[in-house]
C-alpha cells in the first residue's frame, strides 16, 4: 500500500482558567479541523483507502496531556497523538496554550 499525504491543518487552543493542558490540546485540534471540509476523504475511504491521522501537540506540559481525550476530537481515521514541550503558559494570567499540528495520510492499496 502507499502513503500520501493529503491535508496539513494547524490549531490553537487556550484554557483561559486552570492551565489544563488536556483542555487547550482538545481545543486546538477542535480549532485545527474546524478549518476543513475535504471531500476527498470519503473518497479515500470508498476506494478501501485507510486515513491515517497523526496529531501532534506542544504544550507547556505535555506529561499531563489526556491522548485519548485528544484522540477523541477526531471523527475519522487511525489517530496517533504526541504530545511534546511547546505551547504557552502566562501564570500571571492564569492561561495556557496548546497548538496544533495535523497530518492526514491516506494509505491506499496498490
């Protein structure tokens, strides 16, 4: 089967009160594929493709990410998500930031 990239989408998303990392990361990838409406994953999918989506996450404290609620914001496809040190943390204000990087692969058959 071969792989081919189709959709890079990017996110952000902010927990204005309590710096839950969990909650700016589901945020950010809810904002990331809010950006998208692509036919040509049905298509993918009719054709016995597989969606492979992969999430990436930086966070200020990615050790205290919940994967599987992020996993959860996705509708479709195989989800892997990582969650690595990046984002933003303002203590002063109480906020955190999450951003978002999503891949969406399409493994077809040969």
């Amino acid at each position: 089967m071969s792989e081919t990239p189709y959709v890079l989408e990017f996110g952000m998303g902010v927990d204005v009160h309590g710096q839950d990392s969990t909650t700016a990361a589901r945020r950010a990838v809810s904002d990331a594929i809010r950006h998208s409406s692509l036919p040509v994953l049905r298509l993918i999918r009719d054709s016995g493709g597989e969606m492979l989506v992969d999430v990436l996450i930086g966070v200020p404290n990615p050790a205290s990410v919940d994967i599987d609620a992020v996993k959860a914001e996705l509708p479709h496809g195989t989800v892997t998500v990582t969650a690595i040190d990046g984002g933003l943390r303002n203590d002063a204000m109480d906020t955190l930031i999450a951003v978002a990087h999503i891949t969406v692969t399409a493994r077809m058959p040969d």
